[in-house]
C-alpha cells in the first residue's frame, strides 16, 4: 500500500507548516533580546581586541626575525 498523498499546492503546504511551527516557538520579551545583543556585542569587541592585540604582537615578532 502506498502512502497517503497530502492533497494542495505543495509551497502553500510548506508555508502553512512554517508559520504553524513559528507560532509554537517561545520568543524572548524585548528586554531579553536587548540583553543578549549587549552581551554578544561586548564579547566580539574584546575578542577583535584580542585578535588585534595577537596580530599586532606576531607582526612584530616577525619583524625582529626578518
């Protein structure tokens, strides 16, 4: 026996499924979202310091050496 076919446009399907799933999803308050968006900015910045900062070093380094 072959599996039962699910009748309707099949794109129609796909983005009545989505919002169904979408509608299911725990968002975070505004003041949450803010709060991590803080977080995840801070942290790149002192991680492109950083990266920096090891750029800066290597390349003198090398410098010395050559």
């Amino acid at each position: 026996m072959e599996p039962e076919q699910k009748k309707g446009n099949p794109i129609f399907r796909y983005f009545s499924t989505a919002v169904a799933e979408l509608r299911k999803v725990s968002w975070p308050s505004r003041s949450e979202a803010w709060q991590k968006t803080q977080v995840v900015i801070v942290f790149s910045l002192i991680f492109a310091v950083f990266l920096g900062a090891v750029d800066f070093l290597l390349s003198n380094l090398i410098q010395l050496f050559l």
